[in-house]
C-alpha cells in the first residue's frame, strides 16, 4: 500500500505541467519550489491550469526595463501553447510571431540574416547586436557622449584657471629663474612637464574614485530597482582613455597658463 501511495503521489505530480518563476514574483506571491497554483491567460481568471513550481531564476538584466518589476513565469512550449491557444483557432497553436536563433561560431550574424531576407521575403531577420546601434541606445550613447563632452570642457576650464593663479603665484620666482640665465623654452618645458604630471595624478585619482565607489553605486541601484543588472564597470580601456584625454589637456592648459606670463617684461615680473 505504501508503496502504491508512492506511486500515485508521482504521477499526480508528474500531472501538473512545471513552471519556473522569476526571484520577485516568488518573494511577492509566497511562492516556494513544489508549490501548485492556478494560472490563466485571461484577467477574469478563466480557463485556468494547475501547474507545479519547480524552479525560482533570476531574470536576465534589461537597460529596457531596469524600473519594472519582473513578475515573470517560464513554461514548456506545449504546456504554454495548451494555456494560450484559441481553442476556436486550429492553427493559433502552430503561430509564432518571433524566433531566436543561436548561431554556430564563426557563422556572420549579418550574413545569416541577408540570406534569411532574400530566401524568405516576408520573414524580417535582423541580428541580436544590433539592437544597441537602433532606437533607446543610440539616444542614451549620444547622451552619454554630450555629458562627457561637457564635463571634459569644464574641467578643461577649471584646471586652466588653476594653472593661471599658480602661475601667479609663482611670478617672482620665474623672474629669479631668467635673471640667472634660464631661456624660456625651459621654463615652457617645465611647465609642460608640470602640466603632465598634474593632470596624469589627477586622471590617476579620478579613476581610484570611480573603482572605489563603483561597488557602492550598483549596489544602492541594485538595492533600489531589485535587479541584478550592473549600472557602473570601470573597465581599463576606459581608463587608459581617461589618462590619454587628461594628459594632453594638462600640457595645453599649464603652457598657456605660463606663456602670457613668460613673454612679460623681466622688471615687471617684480612688480617694477
């Protein structure tokens, strides 16, 4: 008897169609693995199907939808299709509206699509990657390059106002440096050295605080929007390129700070 308890416990499980739920539907509906509810394509809650919780996943990080909940599901194709379909409609069943395929390496995604269109005129094929050159991403990229455009702009500003009272500062002390016969092509050297060195520490120290805080900042939006997606990654080219842009910058600012300086009267230096 026991058993046939067995048994019959299996196959009524083995009955009810599995289903996975997302990791916040789970938390918001109690949900927990080997749990049965009733599920249905219509609000009013008809034609509903009892299926059994197998599985909790985390849905996969979307920049589309980093703001909505993920209350999602994932069912076999036959178990969602005997939920779905018109049962008036013979052939909603065997209707798909899109496909995604996983190509085998080395295969040209683009190539692959060209020759979908042309076999199959009323299929549109169109590569996964470019979804990023079309649409919401080429607004936040073109945002993102305006930002920083205007950011290098104002930095650029304030260092050279920097350089200009340091260069101030120092008037009396470039003046000593002429008299004793220093040309002012080594004083521009310097300067250019100088500019170097500042604007490489303070690229160097830009990119410490942005690894520094990067762990903070997605975990605050992580916490805030309950997603796993990465909002900030300090990667090293994109380091290198902050260095190969600041350094430059540096130079041109700390020589254009010194050079109205330089080219003034020696006697003027001391304020005679």
């Amino acid at each position: 008897m026991v058993v046939a308890a067995a048994l019959l416990a299996s196959v009524m499980l083995e009955a009810s169609p599995g289903i996975l739920v997302s990791r916040q539907l789970a938390a918001r509906a109690h949900l927990a693995v080997g749990d049965e509810i009733s599920v249905s394509t219509e609000p009013q809650g008809g034609r509903t199907t009892t299926v059994r919780v197998v599985g909790v996943y985390e849905p996969t990080p979307d920049p589309m939808r980093f703001t909505a909940q993920r209350i999602e599901t994932r069912m076999h194709l036959p178990d969602l299709l005997a939920i779905a379909a018109d049962p008036s409609d013979a052939s909603d069943a065997e209707a798909v509206t899109a496909i995604n395929l996983a190509l085998a390496s080395g295969v040209d995604s683009r190539v692959f699509a060209r020759d979908v269109a042309s076999g199959l005129p009323t299929i549109a094929a169109r590569p996964a990657i470019d979804a990023r050159e079309s649409g919401v991403f080429t607004v936040i990229e073109r945002f993102h390059v305006a930002i920083s455009i205007v950011t290098v702009v104002g930095a650029t500003a304030f260092l050279l106002a920097l350089m200009v009272i340091r260069a101030e500062e120092r008037r009396e002390t470039i003046g000593v440096m002429r008299l004793i016969g220093i040309s002012q092509r080594s004083l521009l050297v310097a300067v250019a050295i100088e500019g170097v060195i500042v604007a490489a520490l303070g690229a160097l120290f830009g990119i410490a605080l942005a690894v520094g805080t990067e762990d903070l900042v997605n975990r605050f939006f992580q916490a805030r929007y309950d997603t796993t997606l990465v909002f900030v990654r300090v990667t090293a080219p994109l380091a290198a390129r902050a260095v190969l842009v600041a350094t430059p910058l540096g130079v041109v600012a700390g020589v254009a700070a010194s050079w109205t300086l330089l080219r003034r009267n020696l006697l003027s230096l001391f304020r005679r």
